[in-house]
C-alpha cells in the first residue's frame, strides 16, 4: 500500500515542513474510498496488538530463574 504510494523522484517535504503540516489543522475525509485501505489494516493491526498485549502477562516466563 505505501509503496504504491510513493513516488520516486518526488519533492518531499523538509523536517520543518512536515512539522508545520503535522501542527497544522487536519481536514476529516468522511469519503470511505479515500482511506479504505488504511482502515483495513490499521483495524487488523490494532485488534491483533491488544489481543497481544492482553495475552503477555499469561505467557509462559522465558528465563530459568522464574521456573523454579
């Protein structure tokens, strides 16, 4: 999807520009073809990070001294 995106050759912005853009005020896109492709993997990724993150502390320790 990002490689897609990019574009070889193109003039990115300076660290002060992205900056800039970053503070700057966002425009919501309600159009759902527009950031389709975001949302499906962002949804999948999020989903699997908590599930993740919710199952640590039940693992199994990897160090012999927890075993003992």
């Amino acid at each position: 999807m990002y490689l897609e995106r990019w574009q070889p050759g193109a003039a990115y912005l300076s660290l002060g520009e992205g900056v800039d853009q970053t503070l700057a005020r966002c425009i919501v896109e309600r159009d759902w073809a527009k950031w389709w492709q975001d949302a499906a993997w962002l949804s999948a990724y999020f989903t699997l990070a908590v599930w993740i993150s919710i199952a640590l502390p039940h693992a199994p320790s990897l160090t012999q001294e927890d075993r003992l």
